[in-house]
C-alpha cells in the first residue's frame, strides 16, 4: 500500500506521523482516564501500570513533533535552496488551525461546568482566569495554572503558542548557523532546568514553562535537517541497498521504542510530586532522543511498521487529535462528578469494582471521541476557513490601497518629466541651477514614490 506524500500547498506529508501523533495523545490520554478510573491495563500477564502511571511524559512527543513539522520547511530551504516561509504566512495559519478550537472548548467549560456549579467564590477570580485563558498566558500565574477549573489540559497549547513566537527567527537563523542555534536553545535549557532542580524543592510552576521544552524543539529542528537528507539518500537507493535501509530504520524505531518504555518504567518509579517532576525533567532529553529515533526512523521503515501508523485510520484520529486532547480530561473529570456510569459506590474506583472501571473507561473514551470529531469539522474546520476568507480580504484590500497609491504617483512624476523637457536652459549657469533643482526634485519625488510604494 503505498501511502500520498502530497500535501497542501504542495508540501511533503508524512503519513507515518498521524500514527505517531495518535500514540503520543492516546498515551497522555490513557493517563488521565486512570486517574479516575484506577483501571491497570494488561496485555496478557504483562502489566501495562507503568506505562500508564508515567503516560503525561508523552506530552513531550507531541512537543517534539510539532517543532519537527514546524521546522521542516526551514530545513528543505537550507538543503534545497528557495524563498523562506512568510512570516505573517505562518501566524495566521497557527491562528486558524488552534484558535477557535480552543476558545470554543474553554467558553464551553465556562458555560457548561464552571458558572454552573460555582466553582468560583469571586466573580474577579474568574474574570482573570478567562482573561489569561483567551491571551493564553495563564500559566504564568499559578492560580490560572495550577488552580483553574477551565481545563487541565489546555496549558499544553499555551506553551505551544508561546513556542510558536519564536519559530520564523529560530528557521531564519538556522539558515546560516543550525548548529549553534540548537546548542544554545539546549544549552539553555539545560541551565534552566538544571537551576530548577539545584535550587527548588517545588516544581509545579517550571517544570512545563516553554524555557524547559527549548531542547525539546532543538532535537525537532534537527531531525527536520536529518529527515531531508535522509530522504535524499533513500530516493538514490535501489533494489536490495533501498531494502536494507528499511530494515535498518525499523530497526532502530524498534529499539528506540523500547528505550522509551525503559524511560517510562524509571519514571513509573517516582514517588510524590517533587520527585515526579523533578525526574521528568532530569529525564526529558534523553526521553525526547528515545522518541526522536522514533520519529525519524519511522518514514523510511518497512512498509508493515509504516502502513501500521499510516493509514485512513490514524490520518482521522490524527485529524481530531488536538480536540479530543482539549476535551477528554474535562469530560472524564465530569463524568465522575455526574456519577457516570451509576455505581453503588461514591468511589468505585478505590473499590476496585472492575465492571464500573471498564464501563467508565470505555464511555469516556467514546464521548471524548465523538465530541472531538463534532468540534472538529463543525467548529475548527468552518471557522478555518471564515479566517482564511477573512485573511484574504485583508490581502485584497493592501493590494488595493498599495495600487491606488502606485497610480497616484504616476502623474506627479510624469508631470516633473515634462516639466524638465519644456524649461531648456538659456546658458549653462541656469542649468546648474535651475535644471540641477529640478533634478533634485525629481529624485526627491521618485524617491518619496517609492517609500510610499513599499509601506503597507
């Protein structure tokens, strides 16, 4: 089966990533649904408790791929040559993929949760935690971050947002210094992090602040580069060398994957908050090499591995992925307040009742499935494309004012011109000086022209 590399605009797409993705998410999820429910899951004999107990690292995989898509482009000009990315170009296609999905799923928590059990005493209190919502910036604040009832989830976009600010400058230096610029966005981290732990004994506020993802995004511009190149190689290759190159990248997914089960596991261990977050970030480099041999390797495995995390399937789930993370840990949160699934117990889940566990388990995640398909294609979707229309009447109307003014210029400089030609000088000293202001003229207009031509 051979998967469409084509992508809008003309760029690649990785079809292997959805699956990716998906994984990523589903874990982070997983993690969430047994906070309430307690349910250990098991393959066989073989417990599934670790990975579960340490699944909110998988939070650092989504961060790793993003900054490696958002980065790709950078890496295909610096390997290929061409015109960098606008920068406008690229903010507005942020604003248009996350914007209305995230205030839809925040004012629905606000109306449909917050205002109607109360869960704010102070009508100032929360008047602030939207404001910090809607600008994104609450977690700067730790009672808009670690005290919020608008959604536990949502700080993860936050940090993606604030990340996104400094993408178009980091891909622009990258053209000339890639390497310095990922030591220092690791170097930095690392003395932040490093700071952290040194000198704290409480991690809550720093331990998912966009400083400490920097190497994170480091790693993803660097398998941006490794992928381009790689991709050059495996379009060289043929017959059995292609074929070895496949195994080899399976290969190394296979053993990358199960280092990042080997980190999970050590993970798993922690006891109370601040070893839990201290080791996730002490830990968070060499988890994000487990996931980015993951992530690199994966496009250039064998067929079944890549048809495996590629198909219309993923590609779906991959699709609302973003809304049902916003969505799934309000609505397993909720679901428990309402006492849903009906139990005879007030905490079933430290009863261990096994039928309300899977009852649960299995309900929460089909209505967090169908609520992120409904917000997908009836609110992300169509206000996508109202922004996109919007965006270009903005366009259309700088091209617009941007003619008018070309036009306007165009007889005042014509003018100057026969005005030039019909005043002859009479003897050279009238022509160096009235016919050197004329000239002077003329070039002070055509220059006025041209700043008039290029302003916006």
């Amino acid at each position: 089966m051979r998967s469409s590399r084509s992508g809008a605009g003309g760029g690649e797409r990785i079809p292997e990533l959805d699956g990716f993705r998906v994984l990523m998410v589903g874990i982070v999820a997983w993690f969430h649904f047994w906070q309430q429910s307690w349910l250990t899951p098991y393959i066989g004999r073989y417990s599934l408790d670790y990975l579960v107990r340490a699944g909110y690292m998988c939070v650092d995989g989504t961060i790793l791929l993003s900054a490696f898509l958002l980065f790709l482009p950078y890496a295909r000009i610096y390997v290929h040559g061409g015109s960098l990315p606008g920068t406008e170009d690229f903010f507005r296609r942020r604003i248009m993929r996350i914007v209305p999905s995230y205030l839809f799923c925040t004012f629905l928590m606000l109306f449909a949760v917050v205002l109607p059990y109360r869960m704010y005493t102070k009508t100032s209190d929360l008047a602030y935690d939207v404001f910090m919502h809607v600008f994104m910036i609450f977690n700067w604040d730790r009672r808009t971050y670690l005290g919020t009832q608008l959604g536990g989830s949502s700080w993860t976009i936050a940090v993606e947002m604030q990340l996104y600010l400094l993408v178009p400058l980091l891909g622009r230096m990258a053209q000339k210094k890639p390497l310095a610029v990922m030591f220092c966005l690791c170097a930095l981290s690392a003395y932040f992090r490093g700071w952290c732990v040194w000198s704290m004994d409480e991690f809550s506020m720093v331990v998912n602040q966009p400083v400490s993802f920097l190497d994170v995004y480091a790693l993803g511009m660097a398998l941006s580069f490794g992928y381009v190149h790689l991709r050059e190689l495996q379009e060289r290759q043929e017959g059995g060398r292609k074929w070895l190159m496949q195994l080899s990248a399976t290969l190394v997914f296979l053993l990358s994957f199960w280092l990042f089960l080997r980190v999970l596991r050590v993970q798993a261990r922690s006891s109370g908050y601040p070893a839990i977050q201290s080791g996730q970030m002490i830990r968070r480099p060499v988890l994000a090499l487990t996931l980015g041999g993951m992530l690199l390797s994966l496009p250039f495995a064998l067929a079944p591995l890549r048809v495996f995390f590629g198909n219309p399937v993923t590609r779906f789930l991959s699709a609302i992925s973003m809304n049902f993370y916003l969505l799934h840990q309000n609505i397993a949160v909720h679901l428990r307040r309402l006492g849903i699934p009906y139990s005879e117990y007030d905490y079933p889940n430290q009863m261990s009742e096994r039928s309300w566990q899977y009852r649960y388990t299995f309900l929460v995640i089909a209505v967090s499935l169908v609520l992120a398909t409904l917000v997908t294609y009836l609110i992300e979707k169509p206000c996508a494309m109202l922004l996109r229309k919007g965006f270009g009447r903005i366009d259309a109307r700088r091209a617009r004012r941007k003619e008018r003014r070309s036009r306007r210029a165009q007889p005042r400089t014509e003018d100057m011109m026969e005005s030039l030609m019909e005043n002859p000088s009479e003897d050279a000293a009238h022509a160096d000086t009235s016919g050197g202001s004329l000239l002077r003229a003329l070039e002070d207009t055509l220059l006025q022209d041209e700043a008039d031509h290029t302003t916006p």
